[in-house]
C-alpha cells in the first residue's frame, strides 16, 4: 500500500469517528437539555451505560493519535455495553461504533507491519 494510499485511508476513518462523535453529542445534548419531559431521574444502570459510551468515544478520539489504544478501548467499551445491555446488538447502527474502533486497529498494524510503501 502507498503512503498516498494509507493517508486517505487513515483520514477517512478518522472521519467516520469525528461524525460519530459529533452526532453521539449533538444526540446528548438534545436529549438532556432540550427534553420536555424526562420522566424522572436517571437509574443507576443508565449512568452506567451512559459512562461507558463516554469512554468508547474518548477511545474514539484517542484513536486518532494513538490507533490502537484508542481502538482497544472503544472495542472494549462497545463490549462491556453490550453485556450490561443486549438490546445494543438490535439496534444495526451502533455496530458503526465498533467497526471504527476494529477499523483504527487495522489501521495500526498496517502502520506496524511496514506494508505501507514510500512512494
């Protein structure tokens, strides 16, 4: 693969991430202050599920300087979401988050295992 080749490539996941982000916050802040009527508080158990995704973004984001660690911890994060609620693996549109984080790790070893040609 050409550096030309790998540059695009690596720009173009990063950009799938920065619109992921950036529609994952714009989604936060309609939801918590533009609401009418929320129901009550939050459960404990939507706190949680809130944090973690906050962390799988951050892993997003951290993907950019550091592919892997990043990758690793939206991977992670996605994951542990998924075990403490299964309904995330019905909704096709978050398997977007993972396949970034998978994408940032494939990046990575491309980088690692030197297949990217000076040209």
């Amino acid at each position: 693969m050409s550096t030309k080749t790998y540059k695009k490539l690596r720009w173009a996941i990063r950009g799938l991430s920065g619109l992921l982000i950036a529609f994952s916050l714009l989604m936060f802040i309609g939801e918590t202050f533009f609401e009418e009527s929320t129901g009550g508080p939050l459960t404990s158990n939507a706190i949680l599920q809130l944090s973690i995704a906050a962390v799988g973004l951050v892993g997003l984001g951290l993907a950019w300087k550091w592919e892997l660690i990043g990758g690793i911890v939206a991977l992670i994060a996605f994951i542990v979401l998924a075990i403490i609620n299964p309904r995330v693996l019905e909704m096709p549109l978050m398997f977007v988050w993972p396949a970034n984080a998978m994408l940032f790790i494939m990046l990575w070893a491309l980088k690692r295992n030197k297949t990217i040609d000076k040209k």
